[in-house]
C-alpha cells in the first residue's frame, strides 16, 4: 500500500502562498497540510478560517487541517465550510472526545485525533473505530522545523496495532520533523501519511523533495 505526501504550508513563503499552493498541485504529493495555532493550546498562533478558505480555494487535493486550539469544539463547523476535506484535533484539547468525533462527522468531514508525543495510545482504545485518522505528533506542536522525536517510532507501531485490533480504518499520519532520513522508519512501523514543512519547503527544490518522500519505500 503506497503512502501519501502532505507538505504543511506553515514552513511555505506566506508572501507567495499561491506559488506554494500551484506547486503542491503539480507535484506528486497527494494532501495540503494545514497548520491552526490558537496562541494558547500551543505558544504560537499560526491562522484561521480566513486562510483556510482562500487555501482550499485555490488547492486541488485533499485539505487536511490539524487543529492545534483548544476546545475545538467550537470550531469544527466553521472550519467545515472554509473547505477542509479532514479536520484533526488534538485529544488533550478535548474534555468530550467523542462528541467532537461525532460532530466532525455530521459536519460531512473527516475525522482525526492528534496525540501530543507524551500521550498514550491507550486514550484513543474507545473512540478508535469512529476515526479516519490518528496523527501521531513527532516533535511538540506548535512550530515547525523542530528533531524528530525517535521514540515516536515504537508510538507509531503501537497505534497500527490498535487499529488492527478494532478493524478501525483510521490511516496514521506523522508530523514533526519528518525528511528523508526518517521516512522509511516511520513507514514501516505503520505510518500511512507524511506531514512534511521544513524538509519540503526549505529546500531547494521543493517539487523535488516531495518526489523523493513519495519514491520512499518502507525498509
Ligand atoms: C507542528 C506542525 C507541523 C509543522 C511541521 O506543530 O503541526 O505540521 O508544520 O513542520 P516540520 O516538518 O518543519 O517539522
Ligand atoms: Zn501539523
């Protein structure tokens, strides 16, 4: 089964956003990756629906928003009809996680839960069947351009074992210092998406780079 590329917008020139938009359409990456930061459930504050909408507007591939805000529950239908095709929150930010579950999906999107690198597996053991995806945070969110956290990797196995157990759909995405030098490890440990900023986007060639992590192949 081949993997996805999602490169996350935040590390993209914003002055310039359709350039980075028109070269995630022509390259071979398969979702747009974007950032939410509230200032508050993590220390930076990144954008919003605003953005989104105009994003989403212009992107022709899967628009997949990670929601690093807290109590995203006030939230879920607006950042639905900005255009996301996939809403992911963070199951620290939430107190009830399955009514936020359900209410992505009656807002008609997908629904992901994101795990902070010291939650557990465990939290997700009753909601995981309702999820289409499970984004397992490999640094601290809240910037990019941050070192991978290795013992993400054992984290990554753990949630393809859950997931199988429960016969859930839920894809597992990786995001947080994800690059050629971790790609294969993180894909054969059961990770299914790969959230790229920085190794995309800082690079210089960018269409390039994303070719490189699609071609990679789990080891
Ligand atoms: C971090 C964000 C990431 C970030 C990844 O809080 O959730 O999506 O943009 O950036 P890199 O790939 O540079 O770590
Ligand atoms: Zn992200």
């Amino acid at each position: 089964m081949s993997h996805f590329v999602a490169p996350s917008l935040l590390a993209a020139d914003f002055l310039h956003l359709d350039k980075a938009i028109d070269l995630v359409n022509t390259s071979e990456a398969d979702w747009f990756h974007l950032d939410v930061m509230d200032g508050s459930f993590v220390p930076n504050i990144s954008f919003g629906q605003f953005i989104i909408e105009q994003i989403a507007g212009r992107a022709e591939k899967y628009v997949d928003v990670h929601l690093m805000i807290d109590d995203p529950s006030r939230y879920i239908d607006s950042f639905a009809r900005a255009g996301a095709s996939g809403l992911t929150v963070h199951a620290e930010a939430c107190t009830h996680l399955h009514r936020v579950i359900q209410q992505m999906k009656e807002a008609g999107v997908k629904a992901g839960v994101a795990l902070n690198p010291h939650t557990p597996v465990s939290v997700l053991e009753n909601v995981i069947e309702d999820l289409d995806l499970v984004l397992i945070m490999t640094v601290n969110p809240g910037f990019g351009g941050q070192q991978f956290i290795y013992q993400s990797i054992p984290k990554v196995r753990q949630t393809a074992e859950l997931i199988t157990t429960h016969n859930s759909r839920a894809l597992i995405e990786v995001d947080g210092g994800i690059g050629e030098q971790n790609a294969a490890k993180v894909l054969e440990a059961g990770a299914r998406v790969l959230v790229a900023g920085s190794s995309v986007f800082k690079s210089d060639d960018p269409a390039e780079a994303i070719r490189r992590l699609k071609h990679i192949d789990a080891n």
